[in-house]
RNA sequence: UAAACACCAGCGGA
C-alpha cells in the first residue's frame, strides 16, 4: 500500500498523472493518502474537475485532503471556491489557514488576507512569511520590515523574502545591509543579491557577490551573464558564458538577444547555431 | 508515502 502509494507521490513529482492513475485504478487498496496524493497531483496537473471528482467520491477526508482541494483551486485560480470549502472544512489547522492567506495574498487582496492572518488561532513561520513576502514584493517595505521584526522566529525564508523586497524596490543599500547580517544564507539568497545588483546597474557589486558565492546554480550564472548583457558588456557576459557549466535554454537566449541588442547581428546567428550543435 | 512560504535569471504568451 504505501509503496504504490510512493509510486503515485513520484509519478506526479514528475507530472506523469495518468501513470500515477493506473497505479490508482489497479490498487487492491487505498487509503487516505492514496486518494489526497491523487486530489493534489490533479491539481498540480490543471485538472482541478478531476480532483474534484476525487475528493467528493473518496471515503474519508482528513485536514490534508481539504487543504489539499483547497490549495488546488487556489493553484487554478479559483479562490471563491476554494474559500467555501475553507467554510466548510470541518477542522482548521494552521496550513489550511496559510494555504487560504496565500491564496488571496496571490490575488493581490492583501488587506483581506491580513485580516485572516490576524484572525487565525495560530500562526508559524511560513505564515509569517508569507505575509512578508507579498508585502515586500509589492514595495510596502515598512509593513513588511514591521512584521518581520515582531515574528517569533525568523527563518533564511524570511531574511531571503526581506533582502529581495528591498533589492526589487530599488532600496539595494538596505538590502545589502539586511544581507550581510544573515545568520545563515544559501543559494537563492546569494542569487536574490546578485539580481538586485545587476539590475541598479551595480554590476561590479554583483559580480563579488558571484565570485563569493559558496555555490551556485544556473541562475546565479545566468543573472550575472544577464547583467552585463544589459550593461552592454557583451564580452564580459561572454566570457562567463564559456565558463558556465551546464548551460541551459536562459543562458542562451540571454546571449542571443545580447548580440543582437548590440548590432552583432553575425555573432548572434553565431550563437544561435551553436547552439543547435549544443542540443 | 499526501496539503502552505523566498531568487521580476533570458525570451515569449494571455
């Protein structure tokens, strides 16, 4: 039972619905996490009918499963739905909580998730993150730097969600500041930096970042690369671009359209049937 | 083994 039910959890990882629903359909049995996997993964997966079909036919519903049909209308859009079963449920806890918060927080309805996040019994720190997140993005700094301050506890979620609200409103002096005080940062908080940087056109401040980094990821190579394609320092994007290991389909094109902003329009053909070679 | 949060990385789409 539980291994069918891996088989389904990995199947919809890698979006294989229908693979995950012949292991469905030939189980001897199921239990409550067969059926709320298969409820998310269509969810995951655009059907969100089907998942609905599921979870009205399935035998027993935990806290899990509605918060799971609930996440998957949010995911399609459809939060008046997802708010009645949020009525409904018949227990709370605080993910069902946080997954409705953020749902209204994705349709721009701050004022009224805020109401929900002060409402709700008890709050964690994805809660709390969340909330800050959206503020920040949306250039409210003050009411995120203020919720912020007064969380509990603060994970490297939320210094990351902190230092990007700063740098994608143009404040990279705090940002940089908030970021040098991190206890602890990885990858996407180092990447978060660089893209602040690069974009304030600061992109030598953004390429020591990138030489410091402990580690990182194609979008780190890909938003310094970026920077300087947009800095006109097409032979510095280039030069990195010959030492990016496993360039990928953003690498390129940033270096296509580089060129061809630049008037090489020879050397973006270049790149482009290069790549071809590539793969 | 099932549900919620962070990097506006390039181009494009509605």
């Amino acid at each position: 039972l539980s291994s069918c039910n891996v088989m389904i959890t990995n199947y919809v990882k890698r979006g294989r619905i229908e693979d995950a629903r012949k292991v469905f359909d030939e189980m001897p049995e199921r239990d409550v996490v067969t059926w709320t996997a298969m409820v998310s993964g269509y969810s995951q997966n655009g059907k969100i009918e089907e998942a609905r079909k599921l979870f009205d036919i399935m035998p027993e519903r935990n806290v899990i499963s509605w918060t799971a049909m609930i996440s998957g209308f949010i995911q399609n859009g459809k939060i008046e739905e997802a708010h009645v079963l949020f009525d409904r449920m018949p227990e709370r806890n605080v993910v069902s909580w946080t997954t409705m918060i953020v749902g209204y927080l994705q349709m721009g309805k701050l004022e009224y998730a805020r109401e929900l996040f002060d409402k709700m019994p008890e709050r964690n720190v994805v809660s709390w993150n969340a909330m800050i997140t959206a503020y920040a993005r949306r250039g409210k700094l003050e009411d995120a730097c203020w919720l912020f301050e007064e969380m509990p506890e603060r994970n490297v979620i939320s210094w990351t969600s902190m230092v990007a609200g700063y740098a994608q409103n143009g404040r990279i002096d705090e940002a940089c500041e908030l970021f040098d005080k991190m206890p602890e940062r990885n990858v996407i908080s180092w990447n978060a930096m660089i893209a602040g940087y690069a974009q304030n056109s600061r992109i030598e401040d953004a390429r020591r970042l990138f030489d410091d980094m402990p580690e990182r990821n194609a979008s780190s190579w890909n938003s310094i690369i970026a920077g300087y394609v947009q800095n006109g320092r097409i032979e510095d994007a280039q030069e990195l671009f010959d030492r990016m290991p496993g360039r990928n389909i953003v690498s390129w094109t940033a270096m296509i359209t580089g060129y061809a902003q630049n008037a090489q329009g020879e050397d973006a053909l270049q790149i482009f049937s290069k790549m071809q070679e590539d793969g």
